[in-house]
C-alpha cells in the first residue's frame, strides 16, 4: 500500500492521543446581580416613580416641620404657584427630550402676553383675536429656533441664548417699558384674565388655568407615547443619526418640536395674564430656570430620549412644593434658592447613574 492510500486520521484519533489534554468543561463565574442593580433599572424602566417619590416624602416632611403645609389652602397654593411654570416646563420637556434646550422660553411667553394685551386692551381687538395672534407669535418664534438649529446647523443652547436677548429687547422695545394694569384689562378685555378666576371643590381653591395645566399634560403624554410624532420626538433624542438613517425626517421634526413648544408658550401666556392679573415687560425673569429645574427634577434626561411628561409635571409641583414649604417653615429666601440647586444637582447627578445602567 502506497503512502497516499494510507488511512487518514480523524480529529477524534488526535484527541485519543490527547492525554494529558484538559477535560473540564467550560464554565462561566455567574452574575448575581445586586439589589441596587434592580432599583438602578427600575429606576431607569420607570422614571417617573422617582419624582412621585420625591413629591409624596417632601409633602410629609414639611407637614411635620410646619402642621400648616399639609392644609388644603396650602396645597392650593402651590398649585396655583407652578401653574405657569408648569406650562412652560411642558414645552421645555419636548425640546429637552431631543437633546436640545431652549433658554428663550420665558421671553416668548411675555412677548405673546404683551401682544396679546396691547391688541386687545390699546387697540381695541376683539379679546379672542388678539389671544390667538399671541400664541401664533409664540409658536412663530419657536419656529425661528427650531430653523436656525436645523437650517443653520448651531447648537440649541447658542441659539437660544442669542434670541433671548433678541426677544427681551423686543419685549421691551414693543412695550415702550410700561406694564398694562389690571383694571385696564378687567375693563377693555376680561376674558385675559380668565384662566385666573376658579371654583372651591372640597375646601380646595382651584383655579381654570390649573386644570388646564392637567389636561394640556394628558394630551401631551398621548402624543409622546401613542403616536408617530412622539416616537420620532424620542429616537432623534436617543440617536439623531439613527433615527435619520430609520427615515425620519430629523429635521422637520426637530423644527415642529420647537414651533410647537412656542406654542405652548404662547398659551402660556394666556394663563399668566390670568394669574397674575396685569402684564409686564419684566415678569417672569426665573422662569427660565425654574422650567429647566422642574424637567430635570422630573426625571427627564438633559442628554435627550428619555424622559416623561407626567414627570415634568411631578418636578413642577416638587419646587412648588419646595418654596412653600421653606417659606412656611421661616426660611430665608436665599435658602430657597440654595434648596433649589441642591434639588437641580441631585437629579443631575441620578440622572447619570441611570445612564449607566444600560451600559
């Protein structure tokens, strides 16, 4: 028999002759996952159970500082506090879940209710006239925003830094620096101050505006999470390029999500003329910051693509809670403040511990 006709071995005749060769089987060291790990991605899976948590022990703690806080008067108090910063945290959220924010939020708003006041009560408009002309102007320069971020290709924060100066130099150029007073308006235009008036359900005062921060919320969270718009809203926050290469239009989106969030500030304005009763140039200069906290304190990621409305909604009330409790309890106003960027770095910082949890 030739060489070539010899047999040819098998890879089992070579590891017969493996002897020495190890026989263990592979295994691999098992992952207990601990109970911090479980509460991480609870957490993460269900953002807004933070900020309800967070409202619920901040309600008790300050009803045992101050008996007086847990009153229904108390209560109504701050809902009627966050009503307007509640409104503008709404449109915040939709900006911040793309990964993007606006700073100009609170010069739309006086700029729409100043529209909205001088058309009405100086020029003799009808009152329903010159309210929707303030929202479209509100919703006009959200779309400004939204072109120079997607036309334009600048970041949203250098965007809307340089048209809040824009806006609050219009502001006061169109106001010529003069507030429009509440008998003025009670006289010329009363249904401006609609959203201010009420009703007393169960000893709690409550107010239009309020209820209208609730169902404005409801339909906000339906759109987010039960339609198109909503799901592109929070793929381009996620990952802008994979959303654009899945088709979405990111662009488009990205500039209705800032018209519309002006919008929003437009109707806000609405309800700021009816809670606070007149209309200045230089009202609401903090809420700015305070639509920012209430977001981020709500659970809402500040890096795009996670985030609830209900949670912005929460964080709201969780400031407001925060500002009446302190001042009931007889705390100085610079403590507020300082309770308030305390609350801002804590969520912060949560924030980017949940983050890690997918990693």
């Amino acid at each position: 028999m030739s060489g070539n006709d010899a047999p040819t071995k098998t890879i089992s005749d070579y590891e017969a002759t493996l002897v020495k060769a190890d026989t263990k089987v592979v295994s691999f060291e098992r992952d207990d996952k601990t109970f911090l790990h479980f509460v991480r991605h609870f957490l993460r899976n269900y953002p807004t159970m933070i900020p309800a948590l967070v409202l619920m022990v901040s309600v008790l703690v300050f009803g045992l500082i101050a008996p007086r806080f847990l009153g229904i008067g108390a209560l109504s108090i701050v809902l009627k506090q966050v009503t307007v910063t509640g409104f503008i945290a709404l449109a915040q959220t939709l900006i911040i879940l793309t990964a993007g924010i606006d700073l100009s939020v609170g010069a739309i708003l006086v700029v729409s209710s100043l529209v909205m006041g001088n058309l009405a009560v100086g020029m003799g408009l009808p009152t329903l006239v010159a309210i929707f002309i303030g929202i479209v102007m509100g919703g006009l320069m959200g779309l400004v925003n939204g072109l120079l971020v997607t036309r334009a290709k600048l970041p949203p924060f250098i965007v809307t830094l340089g048209t809040l100066s824009i806006f609050s130099a219009l502001k006061l150029w169109y106001s010529g620096s003069e507030s429009i007073r509440n008998v003025d308006i009670e006289a010329k235009a009363p249904a401006l101050l609609w959203f201010g008036k009420g009703f007393n359900f169960s000893g709690a005062s409550l107010t239009y505006g309020g209820i209208m921060l609730i169902l404005l919320a409801a339909i906000l969270w339906y759109v987010l999470n039960q339609t198109a718009w909503g799901r592109h809203v929070h793929a381009i926050g996620d990952d802008p390029d994979a959303a654009r290469l899945s088709g979405i239009n990111v662009d488009r989106t990205l500039t209705s999500v800032y018209a519309v969030a002006g919008l929003i500030c437009g109707f806000a304005a609405w309800i700021a003329v009816g809670r606070v009763g007149s209309i200045s140039p230089i009202a609401f200069d903090t809420v700015n910051l305070g639509s920012i906290t209430a977001v981020v304190i709500g659970g809402t990621s500040l890096f795009g693509g996670r985030g609830s409305i209900i949670g912005s909604v929460l964080g709201a009330f969780i400031v407001g809670v925060f500002n009446t409790g302190l001042s009931l309890a007889g705390v100085d106003d610079y403590w507020q403040m300082f309770a308030a960027g305390c609350l801002v770095l804590v969520a912060v910082g949560l924030d980017q511990w949940l983050r890690r949890a997918s990693q």
